[in-house]
C-alpha cells in the first residue's frame, strides 16, 4: 500500500521507525499536555506499526500520528461490535502547520487502518475546546458521538469524535 504524498511541499508521510521515537515524544511534549513515556509509543509501533506515521518536511520530523485497533461498540450501528482504529495522537509543530500536514497524515491513517487492520470505524476523543483539532476532523467527515465529562486530568471534557471508513481500493 502506497501512502499519499505531496511531492510539490517536499511532504513526505513514511511509516515510523524506532530511531524516530525521540522526535515524535519532543513533538508530542511540545504540542500537547497529554504526554506519555517512550515505552508507551514504543509498545504502540511495534503492535500497530503501519497506522504509525510520520510526516518529513525536507527531512525533519514535522508532525505523527498514531493509532492502535480496538474492539468496540459501533458508533453508527446499534449492538454491533466492530474493529476500530482508534486515534491516540495527532500533532504537528507550531511552524509546519496550515500545510495540511495533520490532513494528510490522518488521511493516510485511515487508508491503513481501513484496509491494513480491517477497521469499519475511526474514533478520537478531542478537548472540546480544541477548535483547530475539532474543525480538521469535521472537514475529514468525523461527528461527534458523544461528550465525555472531565475527561482530561485537568477536568476538561472531550468529545469523542467517529467516522464510518469506507472501503476504497
Ligand atoms: N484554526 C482553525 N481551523 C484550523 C486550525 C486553526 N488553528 N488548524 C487547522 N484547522 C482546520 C482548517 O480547516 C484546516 O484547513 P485550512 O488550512 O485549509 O483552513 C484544516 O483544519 C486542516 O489543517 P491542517 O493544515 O491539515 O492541520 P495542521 O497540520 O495545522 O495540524 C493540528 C492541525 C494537528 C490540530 C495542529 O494544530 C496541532 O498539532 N495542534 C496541537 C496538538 C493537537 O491539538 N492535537 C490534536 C489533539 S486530539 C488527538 O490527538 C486525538
Ligand atoms: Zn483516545
């Protein structure tokens, strides 16, 4: 499976490698307030290493996105239980955004996800204040499914947000 690219931004989405992993946590500390230890990303690579990415700017890590599968309760079907890929973390640094890098990455994402994992569906849980996050979600079709109170430790809520992926090959 190929991933998309943008060769006309010198944009590059790849597969995560483990010699990427002190990059990705430098990104993810400085992005969000959510941060976790190196064996966390590790054990995520290595068990869902195609859902995985990374995105090169000219060579230097710009923005990840990393994802694991779940079995879950569907969002959009009552009662059914579905494969799921489920959106740990998404971000971009501060000076490579409106490029659409996050775009592109969940974009690629989801391809995986879809046709590598076999996931009917896509889910996040977002800050409800994360307006930048929220509105890139809706514009790549996800809703939100549900409001989960003080989410976050520092009693923010979030919403969960899902989206039915469609099989295209
Ligand atoms: N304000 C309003 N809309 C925005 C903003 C913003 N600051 N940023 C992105 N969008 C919307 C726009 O509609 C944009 O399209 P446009 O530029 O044509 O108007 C669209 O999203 C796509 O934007 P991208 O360029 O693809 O997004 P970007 O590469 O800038 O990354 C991201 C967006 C990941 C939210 C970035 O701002 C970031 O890293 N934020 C901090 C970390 C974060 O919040 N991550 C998500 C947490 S939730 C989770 O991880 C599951
Ligand atoms: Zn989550």
């Amino acid at each position: 499976m190929t991933l998309e690219v943008r060769p006309d931004r010198h944009l590059m989405v790849r597969e995560a490698m483990e010699e990427d992993l002190l990059a990705v946590m430098n990104i993810n500390r400085i992005c969000l307030p959510e941060n976790y230890t190196y064996g966390f990303f590790e054990t995520v690579l290595r068990s869902y290493p195609k859902s995985f990415l990374v995105a090169e700017v000219d060579k230097n890590i710009a923005g990840y996105i990393m994802c694991r599968v779940e079995r879950i309760f569907s969002k959009f079907q009552r009662f059914k239980i579905c494969k799921a890929g489920h959106v740990i973390s998404i971000a971009v640094l501060p000076e490579y955004r409106r490029m659409g890098i996050a775009s592109l990455l969940m974009k690629n994402a989801m391809k995986v996800l879809r046709e590598v994992y076999d996931c009917s569906e896509v889910f996040l849980e977002v800050r409800i204040s994360n307006n930048p996050a929220i509105t890139l979600y809706e514009k790549l079709g996800f809703v939100k499914v549900d409001r989960i109170k003080q989410y976050y430790i520092d009693g923010e809520d979030a919403y969960l947000m899902a989206k039915e992926l469609a099989y295209s090959k």
